[in-house]
C-alpha cells in the first residue's frame, strides 16, 4: 500500500481540503468495503490558532443546519480526538463548505471529518501519514453513524476501493475502466435509521451467502475478472432490509442490471443507489434510466458517474 506523506508545514497558519463523495458498503461489505467518487464532496479551512480548542466558525453550503459545537459535529469531533491523543498546546478553528447532501447515502459526515482532519494535519508541526488519521476520522464519523466504522473514511483518505477493518486500511486494486453511476434521489433518509431497520435475527446462511459474495468481488476487483465481480455483487444481507426505505428501489436496481450493470445496490445508508460497470459509455445509459425510475416515483434526482477508482481527499488552495 502507498503510503501518502504530507509535508512538513509548521508555519501555514490556515490549510484547507477536500474530501470526495463516498460508496459505503459496496452492496456486500457493510462497513468494511467503500470507493470514493468523483464529482461532489465537502471542504473544510482550518486555521491553527494558540488558544486549546476545537472551535466550528462557520456551515456553509448544501447543509447548513448542522451542529456548530464542535463535540456534536463530526468534523469538530475528528479534531478535538486528534488534539487529545497529540497532546497539542495549540487548537483549531474550522469553517465546513459542505456540498454533500444531509442524508445522502454519499459520505457527507464522513467527508466533513476526513476534509477537516487533512487541512489540520497540514498545520501540524510534524503531519502524520494518512493512515494514522484513520482512526480520528472514525471517531467523528461515529458522532453522526452512532458506531465506528470505516467504510467511508477509509477510501477518502486513501482514495479508491478500500477494505476498511477495526484498525487497518488496504487499498485494493479496481481496472481503470471500471466506472460507478450513482443516482441520489431528492429524498433524505438519516443514517441512524437505515441502521435501525436492520435490527432483528439473521440466519447463518446469510452470513456464509454474503462472506462468499464479498470474497469474490474483492477476488474480482484484485484480478480484474468482471464476472467474478457479477457474480459476487449481491447484497443479501443488508439490502433486503433497507429496500424498503428507498423509494422505486427495485426499479432503479433493475435499471442499472438492465444497462448491464456488473451489480446495484443501495449506497451507503441510502437513498443514493448505485451501479458498477465495465466501461463509462454503460455507466452514463444506465444513469439515465436510473433516474428516470427514481421520476417514476415523483423524486427529481443527481447523478454521479466516475470511475470506482477514485480520488481520495486532498489539500486544496
């Protein structure tokens, strides 16, 4: 894996970055498996300043209604456990341009935490290599999700497809040609209550159908054999029971497999759903009719095609 180092930057008093839109879960891998994509995210200004606090100035952008404390938002979260593990003397002052819709299905707390911890980083007198921020960035991602998990911060701060465990980053390899189309319906659904619906029993045979499904679809990705990726993209664990939550879900799926899609699933938490396929040309047909299924349920809809292999978050002027 490459590490990614940041430069020595003791005398910038104010950095700032971004942090791509993420795929959380992959349809198999809940919390473990997510790849950034291209074309949306949010941006956070840092500023170093003497006094010993994390302090959230200003929200702008898509979302604004969002917690200034910093304790209660996951971006001031992710800072004030850098701060506490680092035992810093100095603070942060930070302003969130957030261009990820609030319950998305795309990352959006996860990219405010992950912009934020990258642009702090930059003002560290020694900056930590990306991995190391790993675990800052689960623990404010927590403060929306209610757990720590790693799907979404892990691919922003290493870029691309990520398997992303308790304490471990790997970036796996994906063919160039691989493009996502993710379609994000007008239509909020909160991350804490896609978790909620998948309380209840699940039977062992879920558990070995999808262990197998996720094997081959990190087997396929590391090969670039696209039909052991068809064949393992197919959530029947989770997916089963947030359906439900997604308007026309099943339409929107069937549009993607209809375009030859190599699997669809649900994004993240949802209501984002999204498809893999071979080639960009398949990607954009299928977005289309993708969103013209989420119409069908009356939800105007955005659209995001790139490839899986995506960029992570960096510092931006």
């Amino acid at each position: 894996m490459n590490l990614i180092k940041e430069p020595l930057m003791s005398s910038v008093r104010i950095a700032s970055a971004f942090a791509p839109a993420c795929v959380g879960n992959v349809g198999v891998g809940f919390d473990i498996l997510g790849h950034t994509l291209a074309g949306a995210g949010d941006r956070a200004q840092v500023a170093r300043i003497d006094e010993p606090v994390v302090r959230i100035a200003a929200i702008e952008g898509v979302v604004r209604e969002l917690p200034l404390e910093a304790e209660r938002n996951t971006a001031g979260a992710a800072l004030i456990a850098l701060r506490n593990a680092l035992r810093l003397e100095h603070g942060f002052e930070l302003i969130l341009h957030k261009g990820i819709a609030l319950g998305s299905g795309m990352a959006g707390s996860a990219a405010s935490c992950v912009a934020a911890l990258v642009a702090a980083n930059a003002l560290l007198d020694e900056p930590l290599p990306r991995e190391a921020l790993y675990g800052f960035a689960m623990d404010g991602e927590a403060v929306a999700s209610g757990g720590r998990h790693g799907d979404n911060v892990g691919p922003q701060l290493l870029g691309g497809l990520v398997l992303a465990t308790a304490t471990r980053l790997v970036r796996i390899p994906v063919p160039a040609a691989w493009h996502c189309a993710l379609v994000h319906p007008h239509y909020v659904l909160e991350t804490r209550r896609a978790r909620a619906a998948l309380a209840g029993h699940y039977a062992l045979g879920e558990f070995v159908a999808q262990s197998a499904n996720l094997a081959q679809v990190i087997a396929g990705c590391w090969r670039g054999d696209a039909s052991l990726v068809r064949e393992g993209l197919k959530d029947v664990l989770v997916e089963p029971r947030r359906a439900p939550l997604v308007p026309n879900f099943a339409r929107v799926q069937q549009a993607a497999l209809d375009h030859g899609a190599l699997g669809a699933s649900i994004s993240g938490a949802g209501p984002s759903v999204f498809g893999w396929f071979e080639d960009a040309r398949a990607a954009h047909a299928a977005a289309a009719a993708m969103r013209a299924a989420f119409a069908e349920a009356g939800l105007a809809s955005d659209v995001l095609v790139g490839p899986v292999d995506g960029p992570c978050a960096e510092r931006v002027e």
